[in-house]
C-alpha cells in the first residue's frame, strides 16, 4: 500500500476509536476497536495498519487506537508451539 492509503487507514481507524469510545471504559472501548477491525477489515488492511505501530509516532494513530491496533497485532502473530 502506498504512503497515502497508510495515512487513510490511520485516519480511519482514528474514527472508529473515537466513535466507539464514548461512554465506554477505555479497556471495553480498545476490545471494541480491535474487534471491529478484525471483523471488518480485508487482511493487507490489518497488516498496514499494525505495520504503522513501526512508525514514528505510530503513523498518527491517537492512544486508543494504537493501543487497539497493538492488540489486533498480537492476535495476529503467528503462535508460537
């Protein structure tokens, strides 16, 4: 993906996070984004958008969502044993 659809993708799952946060505990709220984005999310999205954690500053990703994008990366590494 290009630099412009990692900047999409960024402001994207900002939304959702903003969207899904309110009135919510931030643990409920992060289970939710990441939850969202595995259900509704194409595979090379995911894999873009985890791949912004490696960037400065996240690639933008507000704290909900890189907290969110960082439990979607976890659960996508392979498993180990």
């Amino acid at each position: 993906m290009s630099h412009d659809q990692g900047e999409t993708l960024v402001h994207m799952v900002n939304q959702i996070a903003t969207n899904l946060s309110g009135g919510r505990a931030e643990a409920e709220a992060v289970e939710g984004v990441c939850t969202h984005l595995e259900k509704f999310w194409a595979r090379a999205m995911k894999q873009r958008i985890v791949a912004c954690l490696d960037e400065p500053d996240a690639g933008g990703l507000e704290p909900l969502a890189r907290q969110a994008v960082a439990r979607l990366g976890e659960r996508q590494a392979p498993k180990a044993g």
